[in-house]
C-alpha cells in the first residue's frame, strides 16, 4: 500500500498495516517519550511479512525502547557540554555543529539525540537564536568547517537553506559546510533543483553526508536524489550505525558500503551506537563491532571501507575503534596483520 502521508501516531502505524493493533497501547507509550515519523517513502519500503524487517526495526516503536539502562544518558555524546549559544555545539576547534532545526521526516528508534529531537523538541532555532550562532561562528576565525545537523537540516525550505548560505557565505573562514541528513534516502522527492542549487555558495565547498544503514534503503529514487547533488558539485559521504538485527552482518554491510561507492557517496563513518535511552535492544559490543568492520577489508574494496568510531560519552569526541593491525613487538619492531588473518614481522626478519 502506498501512502500519501508520513505516519505519525500509533493509530497511523495500525491502518498502514506495520503495527498489530494488539500492540497499539505499547506503541503510544512509546510516543509519548518518543516521536514517531514515516514518510511514505520508508513506509513502501518495509516488508510487512517479516517480524524482523531491517526497515521496520529502524523506525517502528518497541517497548524495548521504555527500559533505559543504567548506562543510558539524556545527552549520550556530551553536546550540552560544549554549546557556548545556542545551537552551536563546539567541540573541536576548526569545526562547530549548527543545529538549526530539531525536527527529521522520519524519527529513528536508536537516535542519539532523541530527547532533543522531535515535534516536541527543541525546535527550529528562532531568529534572533540564528543571529546569535551565525555572529559566533564570524566572531572565532579557528571555525573552518560549519557542520549543519540537528535534526535534519534538509527538511528545512530551499529558501531557508539558500538564506543560510548566503550568511555563511560572508564568513570568509569558513571553508566548508557540511550537511548530516537522510532526506535523500527517506524523502528524494524533497531534492529537487531548487533544494540543491540552494546548497551551493561561491567561495565554499559543500559536503552531503548521508545517513543510510541498510541496503535496501538505497532505492533508484535515492540513487537518483544523491546523483542529482553530486551532479550539482556536491562531495558526498557516509554515515551509518552500526546495529543489531539490522546491519550487523558482514553481508549486509559490505552491500550497503557497495551501494554508497555505487552511487558516489565515500563511505565515511560506520558508527558505534550511542548511550541513548531505551536504544540497549539495538547495541553490540565492540567486539563485535571491531570483528564485523574487520570482515570488509581486503574482502571488498578499499572504498568501501567506513572509518569505525565511537563518539566517546560525555562530550570527548570521536575515536576510531576498529582493532589495529599492528603490534610494536620491540625496538622498531612489529607483527603487523593481513586481512586474511597472516602475521608478518616488520622489518622482515633478515633484512639487515
Ligand atoms: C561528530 C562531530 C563533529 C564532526 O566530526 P568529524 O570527525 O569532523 O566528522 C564535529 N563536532 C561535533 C560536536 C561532533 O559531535
Ligand atoms: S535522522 Fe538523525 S537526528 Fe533524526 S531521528 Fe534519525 S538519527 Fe536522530
């Protein structure tokens, strides 16, 4: 069944045929926490016969998602730790976060920012708050990159997007601006030329890094989407999590890595998932993260290789986690692994 509207409530869920309406109470439990959205895109996207949809596990409610951790956190990376205004979320030196809308056309069960985001989250910035960001990024010349996220940057109007960029634009430090969303995946439709050209400023260099974590979601239309940016000039990359029941098999992620390259998208970060709560159902050790990444190299090409990282909880940034290949064994002496599992001692033995 096609829908024409994103679905929205628990009751939504049930008439589209993707919740048992046995378990509708449980699904309005967890709205009440957690938004829910499906744009139709995602909604023709699952396949309603399997208990186990990799689709449907990313974004139909679960109870699982009302028992938090102990572990678990509000704010899983630390982005209240390091937000100087509003918006702004400055953590590393020549890079800030601006989160200008806190709202996603599609809300996902693991989200790493889930208490922030959603119709009753924080929101879209107001006017005098983006005043307040843009003045701060021109004010600190170290900002070299500006890094749109949120919530989903693109579901915001080509004018508004095109508004923004003309700010940014007069920032002569900044270099670079960067753009976290799945719009182009859940919603093609949505990157039309309008969307893109609104994208480009002279003087900058635009970045799309496009969130996906299964295979199927990468449908001609999003093909289709993504070519239309890269087309325009547009770098893309890659961002996916890493989840249980979902990606976490080295099949699954060796097409989806096969997909992004297909399509002109670098395959950028493969993330270990947060400490977000209620996302415990979703979560694998890091062992098992470090074996999974490990089963891609020299198995598939090298530019299907996502970098692993862990944005380390409480507002220390990223790490890389896959395992090392490299082991100092003395003075100036390694045993350095081959992707097939061969230990070789470097310097080779003898070659003095
Ligand atoms: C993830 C993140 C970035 C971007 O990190 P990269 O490694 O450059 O992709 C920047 N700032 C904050 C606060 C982040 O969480
Ligand atoms: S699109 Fe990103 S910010 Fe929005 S719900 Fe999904 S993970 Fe969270």
């Amino acid at each position: 069944m096609k829908q024409d509207r994103a679905i929205r409530t628990a009751k939504d869920l049930v008439a589209a045929g993707l919740l048992d309406a046995a378990r509708r109470d449980e699904a309005e439990a967890v709205a009440k926490q957690y938004a829910i959205a499906i744009t139709p895109t995602v909604a023709g996207l699952i396949e309603r016969d399997d208990p186990n949809d990799p689709i449907a596990r990313q974004f139909v409610p679960d109870i699982a998602e009302l028992s938090v951790t102990p572990e678990e956190r509000a704010d899983p990376i630390g982005d209240l730790a390091h937000s100087p205004v509003e918006g702004i979320v400055h953590r590393y030196p020549d890079r800030v976060l601006l989160k200008a809308v806190h709202v996603c056309p599609v809300y996902c069960r693991f989200c790493f920012r889930r208490e922030m985001v959603g119709p009753e989250g924080l929101g879209t910035l107001a006017p005098e708050a983006m005043d307040a960001a843009i003045s701060y990024i021109a004010a600190h010349p170290e900002i070299w990159e500006v890094i749109l996220t949120g919530g989903d940057p693109l579901v915001l109007s080509a004018r508004r997007l095109a508004e923004m960029m003309v700010r940014l634009k007069d920032i002569a430090h900044v270099k670079i601006v960067r753009f976290h969303s799945r719009v182009p995946v859940v919603e093609p439709e949505r990157v039309d030329d309008k969307l893109v050209a609104a994208l480009k400023a002279s003087g900058k260099t635009t970045y799309v890094a496009l969130h996906a974590n299964h295979p199927r979601e990468l449908t001609p239309a999003a093909r289709a989407a993504a070519g239309r940016l890269v087309d325009a000039g547009v770098v893309m990359l890659s961002q996916s999590v890493l989840l249980r029941g979902i990606n976490d098999d080295p099949a699954v992620l060796a097409e989806l890595m096969r997909g992004f390259v297909e399509m002109r998208v670098k395959p950028y970060y493969l993330h270990h998932p947060d400490l977000a709560p209620g996302t415990a159902h979703f979560r694998l050790s890091i062992a098992e993260g470090q074996a999974l990444v490990k089963s891609l190299r020299g198995r598939v090409s090298g530019l299907c290789q996502p970098t692993y990282v862990l944005d380390i909880p409480g507002g220390y940034g990223k790490a890389p986690i896959a395992a090392s290949n490299v082991e100092a064994t003395g003075d100036d002496s390694y045993a350095v692994s081959d992707w097939q599992g061969g230990v070789h001692q470097y310097p080779p033995a003898g070659s003095y």
